[in-house]
C-alpha cells in the first residue's frame, strides 16, 4: 500500500493553502515533509492565486523536528542539513507571493523559526509557540525571533528548557499580527488573502521585497545565515552528546519530563500574583 502523502495543497481563488498532513505524527518536519513543502513552493511560484498560506492538519502546526530522523552525522553534514532548512525558509521570503502562516494549537522547535521568514502570522489565541522540550541544540531558533521581538524576550525564550508563549502573547511581543479564536483562523486568513488579492500581483511582489530589503539592510539575514555553525556545535558537545544518549535509552516521554516546568509567562504572573497578595 502507497504511503500518505505528508503534505497537500488545496487550491482556491485568492490563496492556495500549503497544509503539513502529518496529523498522527504531529505533523513533525519529516525529510519527506520537507521536501515536498520546497516543491510546493516553487510550484506556487508560477501557478496558482496570488497569496500561500500555510497550515498545519490535526491538533497542530507542528511539532518542529522529526526525532526519529533525528541524526547530526559529521559536523560538516550537520551544518548542511541545518542549513537547507535555512534555504527552505528562505524561499519563502524570496517568494514573489505574500505568505501567511496560520498556527493552531503547538508550534515547537524549527516550526516556531519558519514563521519569522514568513510575510504575516496569524494565531489562534490559545496556541503554544516555542522551543524544543529537550535542549539537544541552541543558538538555531531563537536569533531568527530577535528581528521581530528583541534581543531579551529571545533570550527569554531560549533560556528556559521547553519555553513557550501563548497566542496573545505571540502579538503583545511582534512576533505574530493577530491571535484569534480557533474556530476563526482560517476564515481570517483567507479574508485577509482575498483583501490583498484586490492588488496586482506584480505590485504586491515588489511591496515584499522594499520590506524585506528593510530587514536585511538591519541584518535579518546576515544574522540568521550565521545561526546553523552555532547549532552544529552545540550538537557535538560533551553534554549533549549525553542527553542525547539518555533519550535514546529512556524514550522521549521520560526524557521531556526532566525539563518540563513552567514557561517565562506563568512563571511571571504566578510572582506578579504572589506581589498583589503581599
């Protein structure tokens, strides 16, 4: 029998939706996943309405890296499968079309930096956005957030194991343009496409690129095409190499619950409360 496809498009007048179709693995970033995303993307480029979109199927967006595939190599090859993906996002923001990424439910590890190379983010407002629950890595997502949020709310980010923000918070911080209810995201978005899809779309593409232009003329790019050697690093120290060992032996669920805890956010409020009350 024919594996499942692990992505689609669905077609439609003024946006063409980009949808991960991986619901019973959560919609992890297979290479197969991957893949078929940049095919898509370069199909999109000449056929098609005049604004992608991006979703995920199932309880989420994403849960970013697919761990069963989880394999650094040498650290030559580690820095370039870390930067494919780079060139994956990149294309994005090359794109001639506007793209709108619609986040649901969790959006985790390297689905929570392909956002940022995207045009618009719209969330729903009880989504989870964040890092990995196991520090295997650093230095990979959290500087492609700094454009857009500032260089301490991304350290807040990165410096807590599993760290996460809500939807709400996601807009309060720039990251994302609105939090919504879920049962509203995808109307949202596709109003939002068939108001843009009102412009030419030669217009629209040069719109995206004076942006974008903008961005990298305050090192956006510069930035992030320095952030795979950090990572690749990382992968080959001493205490990760360890860690990595340990999920290997003790599975993912018994690993995770080593680091999981409270994010940044309710760590906050729980002492704002704890000030009131004094």
């Amino acid at each position: 029998m024919a594996s499942r496809p692990q992505l689609r498009i669905e077609s439609g007048t003024a946006i063409d939706w980009i949808i991960f179709d991986r619901p019973d693995a959560s919609n992890a970033f297979s290479a197969a996943l991957l893949d078929a995303f940049s095919d898509a993307l370069t199909t999109l480029a000449e056929t098609g309405a005049s604004v992608i979109g991006i979703r995920g199927e199932g309880k989420g967006f994403s849960s970013g890296v697919d761990l069963s595939e989880y394999a650094t190599g040498t650290p030559v090859e580690d820095v370039a499968r870390l930067r494919r993906n780079l060139d994956r996002w990149q294309a994005m923001w090359r794109h001639p079309k506007p793209v709108i990424v619609a986040i649901h439910g969790f959006c985790l590890g390297i689905a929570a930096q392909m956002p940022c190379f995207a045009d618009m983010t719209i969330v729903t407002q009880d989504a989870r956005i964040g890092e990995p629950g196991i520090p295997l890595g650093g230095g990979y997502i959290a500087p492609a957030w700094v454009s857009q949020v500032g260089a301490k709310r991304a350290k807040e980010l990165a410096f807590l194991p599993g760290n996460h923000v809500d939807g709400k918070t996601a807009v309060e911080w720039g990251w994302a343009n609105a939090a919504v209810p879920a049962d509203r995201l995808i109307a949202c978005v596709e109003a939002l496409a068939e108001r843009m899809a009102k412009i030419p779309l030669p217009v629209l593409t040069m719109k995206k690129r004076s942006i974008n232009r903008a961005m990298e003329a305050g090192g956006f790019l510069t930035a992030v095409n320095a952030i795979s050697e950090s990572d690749a690093i990382l992968h080959f120290e001493p205490s990760v190499l360890e860690l990595r060992e340990r999920l290997a032996k003790e599975g993912l669920r018994e690993t995770l619950a080593q680091f999981r805890g409270e994010s940044s956010t309710e760590i906050f409020i729980r002492f704002k409360g704890d000030s009131a009350d004094g």
